[in-house]
C-alpha cells in the first residue's frame, strides 16, 4: 500500500466498538475484545509501511473500572496474554513497546509483564507503539501537576519557572512526540478523557468502523484525507 504524502508520524487510536461488534453477532462481549487484539497486531504490523512511526492505542480508561466485573479481570488477562505473546514477535520487528497510564492499581503481574517488554523493546526504532492502560487525561494531568506541586512544596522549584514545557516534562507521553492525528472507531464523536493535552492541534478522524473491523486499508483510506487537510496551528498562511 503506497505511503499518502503528508502522513502524520503519530497516529492515535480511540479503540471503541469491541462489545458492540460481539452483541451484534450475539457473542459476549470479550469475544469482542479478543477479536479487538488480534486487530491491534494487524495494525501494528501494518503501521510502518504507511509511513507512520508512533501508534499509541487507547486500551483502558480511568472510566472503565465501572464496567463488569467479568469483563474487567477479562481485558487484564487478555492485556498480559498480548504482552506475553507478542514479546518475540514485536522484538524480531523492531518494536518498542511502552505504556502510559497509572499503573498502581494494575495487578503486580501485569505492571512486571509491561516493564519487561519496555525493557526488552527500548532499544527497537522501526515503531514506538504505545497502549493507555488505566489512562486518562484529566487524571495524568492531576498526576503532573501533584508532582510540580511537591517540587515547588520542597524548594527545588519555583513556580514562574513553570510553563508549557515544564508540565509536558511531567505527562506520561513526555517521551512521545505529539499526536498529529486522532482516530476514533465506532462512530462515536467524542474524545473519552483520552489525551487532552497533547492533541490540542491534533486533527481528528471519527469513523462508524468497529474496532474488530478496522483494517489496514481503512486506516490507509483515513491516512490519504489527512494528507489533504490543511493545518495551520492558529496561524494564517501567507
């Protein structure tokens, strides 16, 4: 499939529409959520001959604790499952692999699999693919503004000397460039608490594609109407 020009070099995902895809076939909803899986591998293979070198996926969000409790221990285990299996796989294709979210309410054996495989894939360049586990924005940037605040409590900071970067230093993406491009699955048009801060000149694509549905082509198709929007970031082009 031929790269579109202008693609974005971060892509994010909004992953929406996985128990709605099982209800449809009447199948629980975790089948929706395996099938789900097996589209993330497919898209994350798929990512660097589209020319995109950041893919980061909104797994998990500080909301979805309210789901079942079934459902709940059934996206962890499936978490560690992908973790587990795509260890060798990801390394082979020279993938790193991170994570962003707050991991202290995640089982002990699922925080261990996600810093061995950020360990294992820290060295990889072809794609930086990162998934939101226990993330959202509101709470990364309580989480940022905590730790500022308790370097400004200590002495070690004042607090003129913080701005737009010295907060970005403290979100969990603070190794990631920002997203140029926002997609979410399903045809939902709303963007979930999922990174506030970084997308505010992110260009954002909703489509009425379930998740279990997004192929490569699909995202192929999307990429090619990014590379026709004209972004300006607040200026006016000459």
């Amino acid at each position: 499939m031929p790269v579109p020009s202008g693609t974005p070099c971060h892509v994010a995902i909004i992953m929406d529409g996985n128990g709605r895809w099982a209800t449809q076939k009447g199948w629980p909803r975790l089948v929706g959520h395996r099938k789900g899986a097996e589209r993330v591998k497919e898209i994350v293979r798929a990512a660097p001959d589209l020319g995109i070198t950041h893919l980061t996926v909104y797994a998990f969000s500080t909301e979805n604790w309210k789901r079942s409790t079934e459902e709940v221990l059934g996206l962890m285990k499936l978490f560690a499952r992908y973790i587990q299996r795509e260890a060798e796989a990801l390394s082979r294709e020279n993938v790193r692999m991170c994570f962003i979210g707050d991991r202290r309410r995640l089982d002990p054996k699922l925080q261990e699999l996600m810093a061995w495989i950020e360990k294992r894939t820290e060295a990889n360049t072809k794609l930086t693919f990162t998934i939101a586990i226990n993330y959202g924005g509101r709470d990364e940037l309580v989480r940022a503004a905590r730790r500022l605040a308790r370097q400004v409590a200590a002495g070690e900071l004042d607090p003129a000397a913080i701005d737009d970067s010295r907060l970005e230093a403290e979100l969990d993406t603070a190794f990631l460039p920002e997203p140029d491009l926002v997609i979410r699955t399903s045809g939902e048009t709303r963007v979930s608490n999922f990174l506030l801060w970084q997308a505010a000149y992110a260009e954002y694509e909703f489509t009425p594609v379930l998740w279990p549905d997004f192929t490569p082509e699909v995202l192929g198709d999307i990429l090619r109407r990014f590379s026709g929007r004209d972004r300006r970031f607040g200026g006016v082009k000459p």
